[in-house]
C-alpha cells in the first residue's frame, strides 16, 4: 500500500483533495493533512510517506523549500493556483504538477504518473506491467443525457449544453432554447464531462467553454458572460484560475 501526506492551506480543496483520492485511487493511504510548511516538514519526516501532494503558496515555509528539505526521500506532486513555478518545480524533481482547481481527470493522469514510477522503481517487476500501467486507456466522456422537461423526457446531447447549475435537488441544464432538470450532481458531472470543453465556475455550476464570450475581472470578482444569451455566471475565487489563462 502506497502512502501519502497532503499539504494544502485551503481547508476546503484539502477535502476536495482528499475525496478525489478516494474515488479515484482508494488503496492510496492517507497519513496526514497539513495547512502549513512547517507542519508538513515535520509530518514528512516523522510519517515518511511515499508521497507528498503539496501547495506551493503556505504559510511558514512554502512548498518549494520543503521540497528542497525532502527531495531525496520523497516524492512531490505540487498544487499551486498559478504556473509561474512550473520550471523550479520540475528542478526540484516534482513528479507532476496539478494547477488548482483540481481536475479529476488531470488527477488521473498524476496519479498513473505516481503508479508508473512506483512500478519502475521495483526491478524484479517486468517491464511490460510499467508499459501497461503508464499508457492508461483512454477516457470516454459523457455524450449525452436524459433530462426532464416538464412531465416529459428529452435527450440532449453535450454539444447543446450551455451550463448546468445547482438547483436543490437536482442540477438545471440550460441550453440556448430550453431548460431541464438531471438527478445528477455538480460533484459527479465534473469527473464526467471532458474538461476540454467544461470547466466548473463555483461549487454549483459548470459552464461549456465554447459559449464563453468574455470574461470579467475586478479586484478580485470575476464573471463570465455567455454567447447570445447575456447571462452571467460569477467565478467562485477557488475557481478562478483556471479562466486567468483565457
């Protein structure tokens, strides 16, 4: 069983964190959460995990000077809101390098990442297991789905979505014509469309890029506003950098 440490200052994407893991690698052990480089260094040093996911703006010690302290005994994955340190980090030997918010399928590419150099660091292992675990099968996105309009059923396919929101129970899909009510969560849509043509805003929604028309900043608020329809959808802070690239 592999073992691991997560190093996030950010109470929440810590748990976001921590549930991706889960779902998407749950024999990977947990050995401790940690909000600031000092307590990592030393939860590193006492756990000695295989692994280390770890922010590179905390407080006390950033992640670039812990990762300096533990490169020879650990392995770093860093997640960052920003890829300024992308070179250092690979400098310091970083495995992968996740820009906030998580993706889940970029997360699934680190950790076949992480799996893959476990494997060839075992040398009695073959190599063709380390071939087949490295070169992952490619990942099928949703194409469609079935909403209710009204007491009525009606396919819609992805292209068609604009973005879906959050509405109590259940998620709204908005297109250019018409809305529908799914059973499905933001939470579960996000693994489930492909994250080159979705991104999520906020907690709650999640827009289809291609109706982005433009994108609004100011002194730390920032919008977007859709094609056509003039409707504006807030980016919640956590989410924003993903749009600082647009």
């Amino acid at each position: 069983m592999m073992t691991a440490i997560l190093a996030e200052d950010e109470p929440l994407l810590r748990e976001e964190l921590r549930e991706a893991l889960a779902a998407l690698w749950p024999e990977l052990k947990i050995l401790a959460e940690t909000g600031d480089g000092v307590s990592t260094l030393r939860a590193i040093q006492a756990q000695k995990p295989d692994m280390v996911f770890l922010d590179i703006n905390m407080p006390q010690l950033n992640g670039l000077e812990v990762a300096k302290a533990v490169r020879d005994t650990t392995t770093v994955v860093f997640l960052t809101a920003y890829n300024e340190h992308a070179l250092e980090a690979f400098e310091l030997g970083a495995v992968d390098y996740l820009v906030k918010p998580l993706q889940r399928g970029r997360l699934l590419t680190t950790i076949g990442r992480l799996q893959a150099r476990a494997v060839s660091d075992r040398k009695a292992v073959p190599e063709a297991v380390f071939e087949m675990i490295a070169a992952r099968p490619e990942r099928k996105y949703l194409r469609w789905i079935q909403a209710s309009v009204g007491a009525s059923l009606r396919l819609i396919t992805i292209d068609e979505v604009h973005y879906f929101q959050s509405d109590a129970k259940y998620t709204r899909v908005v297109t250019g014509h018409s809305e529908a009510l799914i059973r499905r969560p933001i939470k579960e849509l996000v693994d489930e469309l492909n994250p080159d043509d979705f991104l999520q805003v906020s907690r709650g929604a999640i827009v289809n890029l291609r109706r982005i028309e433009s994108i609004y900043r100011d002194d730390g608020h920032m919008e977007i506003r859709l094609k056509d329809s003039g409707i504006k959808l807030a980016v919640s802070v956590g989410f924003q950098a993903a749009f600082r690239q647009m």
